[in-house]
C-alpha cells in the first residue's frame, strides 16, 4: 500500500439533485455511503432509461433541502425545506406540485432502496483538481459544485493525479476492516458544475475549463470492494 492522502471531506446527496450535506464520517456499504442519493423525483411522464429529475433541467433543485426533522442521526431525510423556507414531508403532495410546477411537468418522489446513480455508487475528487478548475474558470474553487462523495487531499500534487488510481484500489485507513474501493473510471462531466451550489447561478466557464483542460474528465467514479467506515482525516492508501 502506498499512502497517497487524507479525506478531506465528505459529502452525501440524500435527494438526488437536491442540496449535499458535509458528514465527518459514514458508513461505506455496497451501493455507496449509507444515505447517499435514495431519493429522486421520477418524470412522470417521461419513459426513457432515466426518468429522474436533475439541477441540469431545473437548476433550483439545488436549493432544497432535505433533513431528518429531531432526529439528526438517521440517514434518510424525512422533510425538505424549499427555497422559501416551507417545511414539507419529502413525499408530500405539495412537494412534488411544487417541484413539477418549475419543471414544468408532473413528477413524484421515488425511494431507490440501493441509490440513483449516473455511472457508479462513490465519486472521489482532489483538492488540487477543484482548485485548478476554479484556477482555469476564474470562479471560486468549490468543492460542492463537483458533489464527490469523497474529497481527496494529495500528497503528490497536481490536477487530475486521481486518473492515476484507475485500474486500482483506494483503501480508507489500513486496519483489516479498512473500507476500499476499486477506480473503475474517469467522471466524465456535464453542465451540473456550472451551478453554484448556495446560489443555483450558473458559470459556464466551469465545464468549459474542463472540457479544455482534461477532456471533460474531473475526479474518478468507485465500486465498493470493500464495506465500513469513512472518515474525515483519514490516511488514503493506494493498493496496486
């Protein structure tokens, strides 16, 4: 094993599309980080392979929030509070009129039990690669605009050194019942990053930065090899 890094940070979507919260730890299972993107709204009308509603259609998706009411230990929200501050159950009537009405077409409230995933279960990204790409666009280098699962901090500096990894595991700590992760591919990335995370504004500078710098490609995608728990400050190890 080679040690490569730290956690740096760590994040999980309980609504896809919907506001990211920051954890200090989780646990790492087969489909992901417990919590991580079990919810979606399905388009009601659409019946494509993926019917699920994204930021890249509605950009204030971003502005909701999902949360656990009292109990701020679970991982799966109960209420999502709106841009306007309405505290309304996630599976609420009112909810989906609300999100269907700036979409412009009616959608409902899934609970996926294994996640709604783009490519794969967990997405990690660099603090060097977040910050080039803001170095590049000229826009405020952050983190949540990319929504990795894992921020990762490099020993090794440089943008882009997670494409170094594919083809190999990761391993987070080094104990027996460290969590791994085998890379498995480059995160090809559409206009999501474009969109300020606290503001929904939109920076086209950002995909069109990578689209230049790396081929569109910022961060790498994971499959779970290994379960248990992930946390903030952790050592990353590289297992070739």
């Amino acid at each position: 094993m080679i040690e490569i890094g730290r956690v740096e940070a760590l994040f999980r979507y309980p609504v896809k599309s919907m506001r990211g919260e920051s954890v200090q730890s989780a646990d790492l299972g087969w489909h992901g980080l417990a919590g991580d993107r079990r919810f979606a709204f399905r388009r009601v009308n659409d019946r494509g392979g993926f019917p699920w509603l994204t930021a890249t259609r509605v950009a204030e998706l971003l502005l909701y929030t999902p949360h656990t009411g009292t109990d701020t230990a679970a991982d799966l929200p109960t209420h999502v509070r709106t841009p306007a501050g309405d505290e309304l159950p996630i599976f609420s009537d009112e909810l989906a009129a609300e999100v269907g009405q700036r979409f412009g077409s009616p959608v409902e409230m899934m609970h996926v039990r294994h996640g709604v995933f783009d490519d794969a279960s967990l997405s990690v990204i660099s603090t060097d690669t977040v910050e080039e790409i803001g170095r590049l666009a000229a826009v405020s280098a952050e983190a949540r605009r990319f929504r990795p699962n894992v921020l990762v901090r490099t020993i090794a500096s440089g943008p882009f050194r997670e494409e170094e990894w594919l083809g190999h595991s990761i391993c987070f700590g080094s104990g027996a019942d460290a969590p791994s992760v085998s890379i498995t591919m480059r995160d090809k990335r559409c206009s999501m990053i474009n969109f300020h995370p606290d503001s929904a504004e939109s920076s086209p500078e950002m995909l069109k930065s990578v689209a230049r710098a790396n081929s569109n490609n910022a961060g790498v995608y994971g499959t779970v090899t290994s379960i248990g728990k992930i946390s903030v400050g952790q050592t990353v190890f590289l297992v070739r």
